[in-house]
C-alpha cells in the first residue's frame, strides 16, 4: 500500500532518474520498516508553475510524501521521515548547495476503510 508522490520544482540541478530513484526509495523503506516492497507505488510530478517564499528564481523545493495505512509506531513513522529526508539531500546535492532548496518529508495515515484497490487478475 505504501505510495510516494516526489514533488519537484522544475528550476532543480539535477536530471532526475525516476526509475533509479524510486528503485532505491522502495528499497529503503523495505529495509526500514515492515513493508512489503511489492506493494509500494511511486510517482514523480514536476512543477512549471510555483512559488517558493519571496518568488526568487534561485527558490526551489523538493517534496516528498508517503502515505500509509493508520496504525504504524510514531517512532517508526519519524525514523522513517529522517531517513528519506537524508536520502533527498544525497539525490539532490547540487540544488541544496547552489539554490535556496528546501526538501521536506511528509508522512500521512490512510484509512483501510476508505481505501480501495483492485488488480488485473482479480477481476
């Protein structure tokens, strides 16, 4: 169930490879926490249009946000947060250094109840 949504503005150093840097994100979580990685799912939006503080174009932001069913440990949750954050400054170095580049994490709880999944083959 775990999903990440990476939000990015499009004024970051760096080329980003979706497919290396969601393989290595899945393997960290997997490795950090009881999750099973074949049921994490990714994916990448890029902001054209956006404003960071006071609308320099040095600003720049780099968002992550996992979301997970209710019921994992608040200590499991943080370390988790402090991993990807860490993870997000050694992906992206050169926006930190050279840009005014915030990277924040967010975790969020999702309702089982209210969440609703089916997969081809099980129709």
């Amino acid at each position: 169930m775990p999903h990440f949504v990476l939000e990015y503005s499009d004024n970051i150093l760096e080329e980003v490879d979706h497919k290396d840097f969601f393989k290595k994100l899945h393997t960290l979580l997997v490795e950090n926490g009881p999750f099973n990685i074949s049921d994490i799912k990714s994916r990448a939006i890029c902001h054209q249009q956006f404003c960071v503080a006071d609308g320099q174009e040095s600003n720049a932001f780099v968002h992550l946000t996992l979301s997970i069913f209710k019921g994992r440990d608040l200590g499991l949750r943080q370390a988790v947060g402090e991993k990807i954050l860490a993870f997000l400054k050694e992906e992206f170095p050169g926006s930190f250094q050279k840009l005014n580049c915030s990277y924040t994490v967010e975790i969020r709880e999702m309702d089982k109840e209210t969440y609703f999944k089916v997969m081809s083959g099980e129709l």
